[in-house]
C-alpha cells in the first residue's frame, strides 16, 4: 500500500469511528424510544447500518495490520517501474500521452489514474525501464507503448 492510501484509510477509519458509529448509536437509541422493537422499520435500518459500519470498521482494521506500506518517495530512482512509481507513457499507435500511478488493489481508481498491481496492464510494466516498448493485451486488442518517464512522487 502507499503512504497515501495508508492516510486514506487511517482518516475513513477514524470517521467510522468518531462520526458514523456514535450517530448510529443515537439513531438506535431514537428508534429504540418509538416503542415495539419487533415491528419498528427504523430500529431494524439503524441496527442494519450499525453493522454496515462495524464490519467496515474490522475491514479497514484488518487491512491496516496486514499492509506493508512503500514510500517510493524513499526509495533511490533507478528509471525501472515498481510498486508506487508513477509512470508515464506514450501510445505507440496513437501518440496520446497516458500517465498512472501504480498502486494497491484497495487504492485503485481508473478515474485518478491509479492502475492496481494486479491489473494486467500494471502486470505489464512492472519492472520494465525508461525507454522500454510494452505491449499490454487490452479488450481493443493488443497495444504498445513507450515508458517515456518513471516517476518517484
């Protein structure tokens, strides 16, 4: 995982845990004084989403306690894509510029131009160097490009 999606997780994890969870209790504690609990929709919704939040809050515990976290920022350049680096390339066919951050399955996000570790794409250019052709199968069909820069950021 990288630093920033440590922090991500670390300030998701205490939202849940000083924002959403005494909410909740509160909601369950209004729903609770409305009467009969066996036919009351909003103390069963409350109790639902209680456990939405507690088994995120597990999820995200969990995550945290197993991750490795990488600061590339750290790490010497040495111009080869790895974990963290941020790559950018250029489409052999088209010219279009493309650039992505290679990062944790948790973390990815195409909109952000984040490629998950485990993408086939991410697969492809791990390891490989500035300068390096890299031809990634794509659903259009098979794609080369040219690592023009590697980043450490």
């Amino acid at each position: 995982m990288t630093v920033a999606g440590e922090q991500a997780l670390r300030a998701e994890l205490t939202e849940l845990k000083s924002v959403a969870r005494p909410a909740i209790v509160k909601e369950i504690a209004e729903a609770r004084a409305h009467g009969d609990l066996r036919e009351n929709a909003e103390y069963h919704a409350a109790k639902e989403r209680q456990g939405f939040i507690e088994a995120r809050i597990r999820h995200i515990e969990g995550q945290l306690a197993d991750a490795q976290v990488i600061d590339v920022t750290r790490l010497k350049p040495t111009g080869k894509v790895i974990f963290g680096a941020t790559v950018t390339l250029s489409d052999c066919d088209s010219e279009d510029t493309l650039r992505y951050q290679i990062v944790g399955e948790d973390e990815s996000d195409i909109a952000s131009k984040k490629l998950s570790i485990m993408s086939p794409f991410a697969r492809a250019l791990i390891s490989k160097a500035e300068g390096d052709e890299v031809s990634v199968a794509t659903p259009n069909g098979e794609r080369s490009y040219i690592i023009d820069r590697v980043e450490h950021l």
